[in-house]
C-alpha cells in the first residue's frame, strides 16, 4: 500500500518554497493560519480539499490505497507550518514524494482548483487564499514529473 499520494498538491499543493525546514520559529507571523482559523479551520479547508480530489476524475486514481486519515494529518502540518502556525512537517520533500508518478500539468492545476474551491466554501478572505497559492505555486516544479 502505498503511504503518500500521487498529488498532495498542497498535499498542495511547498517545501521548495521553505528549504529544508518546515518548523515554525518561536516569533513567526501566525497571520496567514491564524485568517484560515486556525486548526479547526485549516482542517475544514484540508477535510474540503481531499473531498474534492477524490471525487474529480482527473485525481481520484491518485489515491488508490492511500491513507486519506495519513494524508491529510501531514497536509495538516505542511500547511499549518507553511502559514506561520504551531506545526512542524513530518513528511518527506514534495520532490521525493512525487518522483515517477507521472503527475502532470493538468493534474497538478486540477489540485488547484480543488484547494480554491475548497478555501472558498470555507469562506478565506480572498487574500489569505491567495497568499497561500503563492507560497504552493514553487511546488509546481517538484509535484509535476518533468520527464
């Protein structure tokens, strides 16, 4: 059984964007995850986010036999640290999680959209969706296979 997904988009949908570290510093800008309303919010978001992917058609199949509960407890620390909150990110870089899974374009922007989506039923401020988009969009390039 596979552990991690073909697309964690954010699953994402970010390490590049941060280097090696995901923790949090001590005096961090919470700011962003504290306008995504903290851990319950960020889990509603995430919660929206994996719902949509495995209804789409063009992701479902990426998570045959994966751990959706896995996936998303480290979506949940990738984000949360990404944003400045109280976490640190226990998974492996998007590049090494992603390699050879054939992850393409249309893919990787399908992610996209679910994560958009799913910020906006959760009602984002449409500045902090896109502070967030901005801190994914270096993913790109270690999600998508290049080959």
């Amino acid at each position: 059984m596979r552990m991690l997904p073909r697309l964690s988009l954010l699953g994402a949908l970010v390490l590049s964007a941060m280097g090696a570290s995901m923790s949090s510093p001590a005096m961090a800008d919470d700011s962003l995850y504290r306008q995504f309303g903290g851990k319950v919010g960020l889990e509603h978001v995430i919660d929206d986010f994996y719902d949509r992917m495995l209804d789409d058609p063009r992701t479902k199949s990426y998570f045959d036999g994966v751990s959706i509960p896995h996936l998303e407890k480290l979506l949940n620390q990738q984000l949360c640290a990404l944003m400045g909150g109280p976490c640190v990110y226990t998974g492996r870089s998007m590049k090494r999680s992603h390699e050879g899974l054939g992850i393409d374009h249309a893919a990787f922007e399908a992610g996209v959209d679910a994560l958009k989506q799913a910020m906006e039923k959760n009602h984002i401020p449409a500045d902090a969706q896109q502070k967030l988009l901005e801190k994914i969009a270096p993913m790109a390039h270690d999600i998508e296979d290049h080959q």
